[in-house]
C-alpha cells in the first residue's frame, strides 16, 4: 500500500476551524446571551468616561433618577446614530442607586408632573431630565447630538448628563441674583414671567442685597442690576468689579431715572468695560417708527429699533438668532422707555485691546433715510443734560452693548431699559387662558432672554468632551506614492489568492 504524503496545510486548516467552533462559537452564544457589547470604537462611544465612572462613585450615596422622554430606550438600539446615548443611559442605569425611566410626556402626565412641578419647564421629546431631590436639570435633546461646521456629528450626551449629575447631587442650582437696596423692584413682585422663563432654563433666581451680604455667593450665574433709583455703593462696586475680573458675569438693565446726581459707581464699572450710560430718555418723531403702547395707543416713547448685526471680526454673537425670530415674524423688535448709551472711543477707554465691545440695538432711520429720535435730560447733573438736549437729537443711538473681556472672561450685557422683563408689560388673554409679553418690546425681551446663554453657560464642563467616529488615516507623500502603496497592499493578496488556485489545481490533477 502506498503511503499517503501528510498535507500540513490541511492540518492547520482543520485545527483553525475547530477552534473556530469549538471555542468561538460557544463564546459568541454566551456573549449574545448575556447581552454584553464591548466597546471597539476608537473614541470609546459606548463606554462611559473614567471621569464619569469616578463621579458615579463618589455620588453613589444619592438616589438619582434620569428621565429619558421617549416610550421605549429599545427603539435606540436599531439607529445607528442614537447607540451612543442608548448605551450611556443603560449604564447608568446599572447602577444601584440609579432609575431610569422612559416615558411619553403626554401618555404618562404623572411622570410629567413629577418633572414640572411648578410648570415652568419645556418637555420636549427627546429630553433627557436628571433629577435629585428637589433638584431637576433639564438637558434639551438638540445638544445631545451636535454638528460641528465640518457637517461631523458629535455625542456631547454623556459630559452633558455627567455635568447635570454634578449639578443635581450638588443640591444648588447655579442661580441669578436681582440685587435689592437702590430701589429696585422685588423679582418675585415685578419679574415672575421673566424668573419662570429663566427657571425652564435650569437656573434658580433670588433677590440679594450685596450691602447686607458683603459678597457674592459661590452658586452665583449671573448679577442682575435692574431699573435702580440711585447708585450703588462703593463697597458693591468693588464686589461687582472683583466678580467681573474673575471671570464674573453682570447684567444691567438701566431704564431712565429721574434723581439728581450721577450714577458714579455705575458708571465706573461701564467705563472699565467700554461703555457710558447717557442721562436721557429718547423718544421718536416719525410716527411710522413709533410703537402702540400697552394702551394701544400710539406712544413715542415705543419705538421700533434694529437688533445690531454681528461683527466679523468679533467672536461673541447675541443677535443672529433674535434677528432670526424677528425674520420669522416671531417677535417684533421694539424698545420702550429707554436711555441711549455710548462706547467709549479708543483714546477714553483702558486697555481696549483686551475688550471686545458691540453694540447690540439701534435706533432706525425713517424713509428720508435720517434719524429722526429726541433724547431729552432725565437725571444725571448739567453736564450730563447738555449732552443729552444738544448732542444726542436726530444722530444714531445705541441702548445696548456687550462687552466680554477677552483676558479675564468677565462679560458684561447692558441696555437702557427695564420694560421688556416688567410684569407690566405682560399680556394676559383670558379666553385663550395665556399670557405673553407685549408684542411690540417682544424683540428685545427675546434678547434679553438669550443673553443668559451668552453671559453664563451653566451646562458643567467635566472635561469629558464630545465623541465622534474617528478614522485611522495615512498620508501620502503625492499621487504616485499612493498608487505604490495601493498596487503593493492589493497585489499581496491576490497573489496569496492565485498561489492558492494553483496549488488547489496542481493537486486536483495529481
């Protein structure tokens, strides 16, 4: 009998697929029973962040409960593009001291309730709401995913929901303090409509008298100054200053005022920032620019403005999105009862390299192409009422700024008027059983809204960062080159292929 020669490549080939069954395949069914994904991702997509897991475990003594508003979490396993926050909410809700629940807003009210207490917070399906005690952070769905201006779609889902953790298990909500003790009016008596709207956006907002406090709290988002009847203190001023050099955020809103004297502390802080506050009131001339006021009369004092375009050369923005509402007929851009404001020229103003300074509103020409505005002394002392009566008639008028210094991070939102967030100016429909603010400042109470976003981000940078597909690349010296490469990494395998043919058919025939 012939001995047959032994083929170790078959030999090789029998034991690789054994292997394959007896070892892989089992793992494989095990794997898929257990439900378990590892995570092979370059950016770790699926995978919570060990930033993440270390703040889990140092909260793991609170009872968190997240709210995902969509019916069933399941539904996010078949959409590529959603795996990512499917995964980070599975997770979390590994853990013991963690809920998750997924429910429908309108099918399930009671959750709905639960989340909105006090019915100021928008549900919008999609949300994701993090909630600890009576702390409630919501996390609108169109951050969770983000497009970046190359058209890559980021996952910013987990450093957001990490960052609401931190904020809820804190037991503080970053908040915005209305200072009290120069006249001003009570949030919770003049301001409510403004306050809830404020409050959907995940910051609380209390009265402060920074005479009596002698500091700013540590949980402080923004300072707001709203209408005073007489200036602040040197000490309050000193307090405003230092939070504004650290990086601080303040909001003035400074309706004329009929008092003696000068502002000298408010004005010191605008000047450091770019800006002088005229003693005036302004009023229009040309009736097709002129405003109904709440009477539904037509008043001079309400006016149309212009919401200023932003700059090119400027990186801050306040006005593209308002300047949107107002194409889209959402809102009209109208101001009322206002002073007029002035940027510092270059030569009065310190250190105006380290500033970026913009006007935000405007005054409007009529059709004769001029502008036809009165400004008329209202405060101040008899330099001031010189300036007010002789230089600022029929010229263009600014009644708002912003100023962000670049070095520090202080920013600084200003304008001459208070009615946009006054009760006083809200409608009420009683048939409809709703209430809006007037039509015809809706513009400006819209800026006023937005500029929170812009003075103070309150969404926590863990430092987690977005998560997006990343790609190995390789790169090539010029055309040729890449062709080199490519002929030599296909004519590899094709030639292993066509070795392969010719031993199959040598042996076939022998």
């Amino acid at each position: 009998m012939k001995n047959k020669k032994f083929n170790l490549s078959g030999a090789i080939a029998f034991t690789i697929a054994a292997l394959i069954l007896v070892v892989f395949v089992p793992i494989n069914l095990i794997v898929g029973y257990k439900d378990k994904v590892y995570d092979m991702t370059p950016a770790k997509k699926y995978t919570l962040n060990p930033i993440t897991s270390k703040l889990l475990n140092e909260t793991s003594d609170k009872q968190i409960e997240v709210f995902f508003l969509v019916e069933d979490i399941e539904g996010l396993k078949t959409a590529p593009e959603y795996l990512a926050l499917y995964h980070t909410l599975t997770q979390l809700e590994e853990r013991d001291n963690i809920t998750l629940t997924c429910f429908n807003p309108d099918a399930k009210p009671e959750y709905a309730k639960t989340l909105n207490p006090s019915g100021v917070l928008r549900l919008e399906a999609g949300d994701v709401f993090v909630k600890c005690g009576d702390i409630i952070k919501r996390i609108s769905h169109d951050k969770i995913f983000q497009t970046t201006a190359e058209g890559i779609i980021e996952y910013a889902g987990e450093e957001l929901i990490a960052g609401a953790v931190k904020t809820c298990t804190s037991g503080t909500l970053p908040t915005i303090y209305f200072m009290q003790g120069h006249g001003e009016k009570a949030v919770e008596e003049s301001y409510t409509v403004f306050a809830n709207t404020v409050k959907a956006n995940n910051y609380d907002v209390k009265n402060i008298d920074l005479s009596k406090e002698l500091k700013i709290p540590d949980n402080t988002a923004i300072i707001y100054l709203v209408a005073p009847q007489q200036d602040i203190t040197d000490a309050e001023r000193t307090l405003l200053m230092d939070h504004l050099n650290n990086g601080g955020s303040v909001s003035m809103l400074l309706p004329p005022c009929d008092t003696n004297g000068r502002f000298k502390n408010i004005e010191y802080i605008l000047r450091k920032f770019g800006i002088e506050m005229d003693y005036n009131i302004v009023a229009e001339s040309t009736p097709l620019n002129q405003l109904e006021n709440t009477e539904g009369v037509q008043d001079p004092h309400f006016f149309r403005v212009e919401y200023t375009p932003a700059t090119d050369e400027f990186t801050e923005d306040l006005t593209t999105d308002v300047n949107y509402a107002v194409n889209a007929g959402i809102c009209i851009p109208g101001i009322s009862n206002a002073r007029s404001m002035t940027q510092l020229p270059d030569n009065q103003f310190e250190n105006t390299g380290n500033f970026e300074v913009s006007s935000i509103v405007r005054n409007i020409m009529n059709t004769n192409e001029k502008y036809s505005t009165r400004s008329t002394a209202m405060g101040g002392d008899t330099d001031t009422a010189v300036i007010a009566n002789e230089q600022l008639n029929n010229v263009q008028l600014d009644f708002g700024f912003y100023s962000y210094n670049k070095s520090t991070g202080g920013k600084l939102f200003t304008i001459g008027s208070a009615d946009m967030i006054d009760d006083s100016m809200i409608i009420y429909d009683d048939v409809q059983k709703t209430q809006y603010v007037h039509p015809y400042i809706s513009g400006t109470n819209l800026l006023a809204t937005m500029s929170n976003t812009w003075l103070k981000d309150i969404d926590v940078d863990m430092g987690i960062g977005n998560k997006s597909n990343s790609y190995d690349t390789m790169e090539f010296a010029d055309a040729s080159d890449a062709k080199r490469v490519m002929t030599y990494t296909s004519a590899l395998p094709i030639a292993i292929i066509v070795f392969g043919i010719i031993v199959w058919l040598k042996r076939r025939h022998a």
